[in-house]
C-alpha cells in the first residue's frame, strides 16, 4: 500500500511541474509583443521545431539597435533583453527582420535557415 501511495505522489509532483497550459511558445512570443509595445516590437515563432523567436519591426533596425534589444542595453533593459528572455522560453534562437528584409541571427540558426524558416501558429 504504501508503493502506491508513494508512487502516486511522485505523480502527482511530476505533474505538479510540468509545462503549464497555455505556455506555448506563441503565447510566449505574445507576451514579448507586449512587453516591447512601446517600441513597436511584434514577435512571432518560427523554425521547423517552432523554437526560434522572430522579432519584427515596421521601421529599420540598424547592428547598434539590434544589440541593445538582443542583450537589454539603454531602453530595452526592462526586461532584461531578448536572449534572457528566449533562454527562460526555451527558445533556440533569435533572428530580427525589419522592414527592409535585413536580418540577424543569434543562438542556433544560420542565415539561410532564418531567410527560409516556417512560421510557426
């Protein structure tokens, strides 16, 4: 009896912490959306896994830009930037897009595959 009762508290535990609902790595990529509102950031998901966090924005980035996002530098420190935030989301890379189709790649994604990578829903 007491098998049982241990074995279904190591269950319960198990499950207690597993992935929470709703943690999607879309739901993921809208909370960055959010918190980077005011700098007219939008992120998506993209990558055949899913795990590549594509970060967007209507105007030009230019390297200096893309830095202070990537590593929370001046303005962008309030969450302390976007590889932090892709390392707690279990995301594998980060690759920026702006308006003009320039792109950066940070984590483990190449050039090619960001330039051809899937969106994820």
């Amino acid at each position: 009896m007491r098998r049982i009762i241990r074995l279904a508290l190591v269950f319960a535990l198990a499950a207690c912490n597993g992935p929470r609902a709703g943690n999607t790595a879309a739901d993921n990529a809208a909370l960055f959306t959010i918190q980077h509102a005011k700098h007219q950031l939008r992120a998506a998901v993209a990558g055949s896994d899913c795990h590549v966090l594509v970060i967007e924005t209507k105007a030009e980035f230019d390297d200096d830009l893309v830095e202070s996002i990537q590593y929370g530098i001046g303005d962008y420190d309030a969450f302390g930037g976007a590889d932090q935030f892709a390392q707690e989301h279990g995301f594998r890379a980060v690759v920026y897009r702006d308006s003009a189709g320039a792109l950066w790649t940070y984590g483990a994604t190449t050039r090619d595959e960001a330039q051809s990578m899937p969106r994820c829903r």
